[in-house]
C-alpha cells in the first residue's frame, strides 16, 4: 500500500509548502529567540478556535501547533494535561460547543517533537463562531472579520457548495489523466506519486482496500469527462446582430461547443474563443505583426476561467458565450451565491466565495487562477485601461452572467474632443482630465481627482503636471487666488475652479 498517504508524509508536504489559504502554522514558544519559552495554553487554544472557524466559514484547511512561520519544527513543550486541552480547543472554543467540519485531531510526534494537526472541512450546513459570537474568515493567509450575514447559507445552495466534495462510486485512478497528473504532483512536490498528491490535496482518500476520488479530481482530470458529467462544456455562439431573433430571422451563424475536463476546458474554451475577437493585424513595437482584439485579451481569459471555476457543476447544463456585435455575455450555471450581492462585485473589493473550493484551489495552486477573490477585479481594470465600458454582472435564480462591452467609455461628443489632442499620445488618465475642459469649463481640483478615481495627491500631481507641461493644462487662478476666494465664500478649496484645458493651435 505504498500509495497511501501516511500523516506523517502529509504533515512533511505540508510544511515544505508552506503558509497559504489553506495551510496556517502556530508556535508553541513565545520570548526571545536565546529565551524561548512555552505559550500560554489559553493563547494557544485561541489560535486553534480562530483558525478552525475561519478555515470552516471559508475554504476548509489545517493548522499545525508545533512548527514556526517558515516551517521549523520546534515541537510542543507542554504536559500531556495542558496538550489535552489544546486537542479539546476544537470544542472549548467555538461558539456554544457548534461542531466543526472536522477531518483531523491529531497528535503525533516528527523528529522527535510532539506537534499538534488539526484540518476542518468547508462548512455547508451553518455559519461558525468563536466563544464571543465574533464571525471570521480565512482570507488569503490572512483571518479576518465577517458578519454572519455575509456568510449565511442558503438551503437551496448545500447541494452545489457540496458537489465537488463528494465521493463517486466506481472511479479509479486509471479514470483519471494519469500522465497530467504526474506533472502537475512532480511540479507540487518532485517525486510525489499521483496517488499521495490527490490524498495530499484532498481529491482523494483511502478507504478499506482502495483509492475513493472526488468529484473534484474527476472533473479536472478525467480522460472520458461525459462519463462523469454531461455538460462540462463551453458552448458559442457567434450573432449576426445585438440580439438573437427567431425564425425566419434567426441570426445565429455560428454554434459551436467544446468538451473537456476542466484543465482541457480552460485551454480548448480560450484557442476557440480568441478566434472570434481578432479585429486587425499590425506592426507591434518589436516591429513583428501583432492580432489586435476587440476586448482585452486577459480580461475575456479571466472571465471565461471564471466561469469554468466557479459554475454549478451539480447544474447539468454547458457554460453560454454569446459574441454580439456590440457586446460579449458569458453565463455560466448557477446563481451568484447568496453570500454575494452584485453590489459586492461591483465595490471591487477582491470578495470571493468558492462554490467548488476543491477545484478553486488546484487551479489556483497550479497558477491558472489568480490570488482568491482577484479576478473580477482585474476585469473591470483591465476593461477601464482599455477604455472600454465598464462589465456588466447579472445573477438570477438560475444562472450569473459577465457582459464586456466594446463600446468606449467615452461619448462621441467626447471622442470628438479628444480628436483634438490626438498628436500628443495621451495616458487614460489625462484624457479624463482633458473631457473636464470640453465646453470650455473651468476644473475644480475635486474634479480630476473624480475623474482620476482616486485620493491620492500623488496620482493628481503627477497627471496635472504632465498636462502643465504639455502647455494643455493652464491655471486659471493662482494657489493664493483660490485660498482667498474659500475664504470668503465658505467653499471648500478643491471645489473652486482653477484649471481651464488649453488648445494649442
């Protein structure tokens, strides 16, 4: 049975990773690094309780007691009575005795020091506390505050939190991408077996006599993925229009579908979308030809990844791209979680809530996704650094959708300004700048920093000085008028125009 995964050999791995979303280490010694000494066991209870919750209330994941921040070993010095009730923090210090997810407790012993394992499953059923009814969550290799509100589950959605977690009956390894696998477990940790990395990362585990998968590891690396599952597609759907019409109009030109495990997917989904949305070839800086797209490259990579990650697999239908003339929708299965509100999405706050944690993490491990949490994010600012409108979310009961836009940000009135200044390659931000001066109107500095988004006096300095230099940007008032005119008027100073936008002849 050599591919079974002892917990000793999972706990080495784990140390040779590292911290992460899903890993956290804690001392047992505390003072000087000449003087060490052993924690308080209340302190040290206190890190379990708040790891556990938070894993729980995020992704699921496991603590170590005994190990320093950079994956030293440095052991439990504590009696058997006080590590007892370190053991019994998974119950003394959760919120009146609420039962974790719990897949370890253990004690044991590696390189002759005692450590202490603890990993919990992603919660499904409830939301979990700590003993003050205080609500966290794991966040990147961070434990931060949450309410109760934002986490609460839906009854509706336990199925679809749940999918990928599951065991399925009759799979084996051989059912799996054994030679994908292997590159990607020696890539992990070289030399891992195929069977010790999905134990490893939690796709898998041994029962009596054999190797149980998880749905997970069947939707990402099965050979035969109809087998498992009907829909894992991307289907597009290329419209002569900005709508679809019925027959005899019907304007459908294209349907086309592509099927694959998820790893497959991801790249089979991008090579057959990114036909679509080359619009020019041209002479690049490096002087070789370059395609042009009509979107962002990586933002429609982004979202389609997306899509392909966080979907309602336990939904039996295919992802939809829908290439418009004037826009592009993609709609993935399965409604936005209620842990999540369009407006959140729309704050750009890096929120995140995995349906399928399982396959959030190996994609994320094996860097086709981004930091948890980042990728809408990078769409919206991929979408603004191309002038391009700003992405559109939808979620109903059955389905989410992203709509990128190929419209610019700016209105024909506006692009007819910018016409204007065209010989003098303006950044994105100074050409928010120069919209303020069209109608010849006088900027207030709250104004830039409006149109700049941002705080930052930095930011406003550097883009204001440029236009200064530039001869495009001339001061109507002088520092002195402005503060003298707030004075008397009562008026905030940044809200007094001072900029008038020059055109040069």
């Amino acid at each position: 049975m050599d591919d079974i995964l002892l917990l000793t050999d999972k706990i080495r791995n784990t140390l040779i990773l590292g911290e992460s979303h899903f890993r956290e280490f804690k001392s047992a010694l505390e003072g000087r690094p000449e003087n060490k000494k052993p924690r308080q066991v209340k302190s040290i209870c206190t890190d379990i309780g708040e790891a556990l919750v938070s894993f729980a209330n995020a992704d699921g994941g496991a603590i170590i007691i005994g190990v320093e921040d950079d994956g030293t070993i440095t052991g439990i010095p504590h009696s058997d009575e006080e590590i007892e009730t370190m053991l019994n923090a998974v119950k003394t210090h959760v919120y009146q005795n609420q039962s974790l997810p719990l897949a370890n407790t253990n004690r044991l012993v590696l390189d002759a020091k005692t450590l202490l394992y603890f990993s919990v499953n992603k919660g499904t059923t409830m939301i979990y506390q700590l003993p003050d009814g205080r609500c966290v969550k794991r966040k990147d290799k961070s434990t931060m505050p949450a309410s109760v509100d934002q986490i609460q589950f839906e009854r509706q959605e336990i199925k679809s939190r749940e999918y990928d977690s599951q065991f399925v009956d009759g799979a084996l390894v051989t059912d799996l991408d054994v030679k994908l696998l292997q590159g990607i477990a020696d890539e992990y940790i070289k030399g891992l077996s195929v069977e010790r990395y999905l134990q490893q990362i939690g796709l898998a585990e041994y029962a009596v006599n054999d190797l149980r998968l998880r749905r997970a590891a069947l939707l990402l690396f099965a050979t035969n993925i109809n087998k498992w599952h009907p829909r894992c597609q991307v289907r597009f759907l290329k419209v002569n229009g900005v709508k679809i019409e019925s027959a005899p109009n019907y304007n459908v030109i294209s349907d086309d579908l592509v099927t694959g495990n998820i790893f497959e997917l991801v790249i089979k989904a991008w090579e057959h979308l990114r036909s679509y949305l080359a619009y020019k070839t041209e002479f690049g800086a490096n002087t070789q030809f370059e395609q042009k797209y009509i979107y962002p490259e990586d933002a429609v990579r982004e979202a389609v990844l997306n899509a392909i990650a966080h979907r309602d697999y336990s939904i039996t239908n295919a992802i939809e791209i829908f290439l418009f003339n004037d826009r592009m929708e993609i709609k993935s299965p399965g409604a936005l979680l209620s842990t999540l509100t369009i407006k959140n999405l729309y704050e750009l706050e890096g929120s995140h809530e995995s349906r399928n944690p399982m396959i959030a993490r190996v994609l994320k491990e094996n860097k086709l996704m981004r930091e948890l949490g980042e990728g809408m994010k990078r769409i919206f600012n991929l979408m603004q650094e191309q002038e391009l409108a700003k992405p559109e979310l939808y979620s109903n009961g059955l389905w989410f959708s992203v709509t990128l836009s190929n419209k610019t940000i700016f209105s024909p009135k506006q692009l007819e300004w910018l016409k204007l200044f065209k010989r003098y390659h303006l950044t994105k931000k100074q050409k928010q700048i120069i919209i303020l001066g069209l109608g010849d109107k006088g900027i207030t500095s709250n104004d830039i920093y409006k149109a700049l988004n941002t705080n930052s006096l930095e930011v406003f300095t550097k883009e204001v000085t440029a236009l200064k230099g530039l001869g495009l940007l001339t001061d109507l008032k002088t520092k002195q008028n402005v503060n003298n005119i707030a004075k008397r008027t009562k008026k905030d100073k940044k809200d007094i125009p001072r900029y008038r936008v020059n055109l040069l002849e």
